[in-house]
C-alpha cells in the first residue's frame, strides 16, 4: 500500500508541477489579454470569461497530454487498464459540458448573462478531468486559480464587466433640449448608448426610448433623478439590469 501511494505522489517530479503550474498562469494572462482588448471594445464577454475559459482549456490539454502516463504501470487494479484510449472519454465529457454551458447562457434584449457561469462549469469539468485522472496537484491548482479569479474580479471589476444594461423611456415637449442634456451626461459618466428610438405626437411631444450601458455602480434613485431634473419631461420610466 505504501509504494502504491508513492507511485501515486510521484507520478510527476516537483520540477514537473511548477512547470505545469506556469502553464496555468501563461494561459489566464493570455487569457486575460484577449479579453481585455473585447472588453475595450464593449463585448459582452470580459476578461473574466477569458481567463476561465483559457485557464480550462490549458488545463483540458494538460490533463490529455499527461494525464494518463500511469498506464504503462503493472498495478492495473489501480491505474486502469493498459492499451486502453481514456483520452477519448475525457473528449466526450468536454464536448458535452458545452452544452450545459449553452443552456445557461441567455439572452434579455441587448443584456447577455450567464457568460462567466458558463465558463465556470467548464473549468470545473475540467478540474475534474484532472483529478480524475490522478493529477490531484493539478488540479488543486487549478481550482485555487479559478476561485481566485471569480473572487477576486468580481470585487474588481474592469471594461465591460463592471457594465450593466440600462433602459430609458420617456416623453418630452422638446426632443432637442433633452437630447443635448442626455448627451452630456452621457459623456460625463461614461455611458454609451446602445439603441434609441423615437417617435413624435399630434400634440408636439416626442417619445424617446434609450438602451445604455453604464457603470455598475449608476443606482437607479441617480439616473431618475438625473431625469426628472431635465424641462420638459411629462412622463419617465428607468430600468437598470443586474
């Protein structure tokens, strides 16, 4: 029993595990750099969502590359079986963890959620692949990275994903006067516009209906007051998606 567990915690040399470990950390900065040029352009999916799904694909290809060099042991009763092909199996889990990752992403008008889910479930799958596979060290890693990111960019959120879709309808006596204000405030606290719409009265009024991207933290109580304050607006409805 005891050599079995020696063979297990020396499948690979320390040497082996750093360098599986930097493999890890290249692929979240790499990640991470794709992601921040997206989440420049405003894209829905952020730096967030690249760094999990580059840190699980280097961990998939670890796992498929060195996952299975135990085979070559005699001790078949606990490594599996030789002249077997495990790799495909590991496939087919990747493959269909897609899919579930696909029935959690959805779709709210402009708003686009479940991005950063869907990218967890599949750095799971892979950690599991991992662990499943004996690489318990690697996977361990991974899990801390993962973890880590979702803790950690969360609370520090950068680009797009410290962004939330908000929605403004509203009817105005002078579609001009309002326009030039929304502009400025627009501009002063950074928020972009998405798609608007406008549709003009008998009576000389205007109905405009905005989609905005802003910042996270714009509260509602803000973005009405900022409304209300502006002459000539009859009728006002604010809505901000979390």
């Amino acid at each position: 029993m005891t050599t079995l567990a020696g063979q297990l915690l020396q499948q690979f040399s320390l040497i082996q595990y750093v360098e599986f470990f930097a493999r890890l950390l290249t692929a979240c900065i790499c990640g991470a750099c794709i992601g921040f040029e997206r989440t420049k352009r405003l894209k829905e999916a952020g730096v967030r969502t690249h760094i999990i799904v580059c840190c699980a694909a280097a961990l998939t290809m670890i796992v498929s590359k060195y996952g299975f060099v135990d085979l070559a042991s005699e001790s078949g009763a606990l490594f599996g079986t030789r002249e077997t092909d495990p790799a495909r199996i590991a496939a087919q889990v990747v493959s269909g963890i897609s899919f579930l990752g696909a029935g959690i992403i959805f779709r709210n008008g402009s708003n686009v959620r479940g991005l950063t889910t869907a990218a967890g479930i599949w750095a799971t799958a892979s950690i599991g692949l991992a662990i499943g596979s004996g690489m318990y060290i690697i996977g361990l890693e991974g899990t801390i990275i993962v973890a880590l990111i979702q803790i950690l960019m969360h609370r520090f959120t950068v680009g797009v994903d410290s962004m939330v879709i908000g929605k403004i309808s509203c009817t105005v006596t002078d579609a001009r006067t309002f326009k030039k204000a929304l502009a400025e405030y627009l501009e002063e606290n950074k928020m972009h516009i998405i798609s608007n719409k406008v549709s003009f009265q008998d009576d000389g009024t205007a109905t405009l209906e905005y989609t905005l991207r802003m910042n996270a933290s714009m509260t509602l109580t803000e973005l009405t007051s900022f409304m209300e304050s502006i002459e000539g607006v009859r009728s006002l409805s604010c809505e901000i998606g979390r």
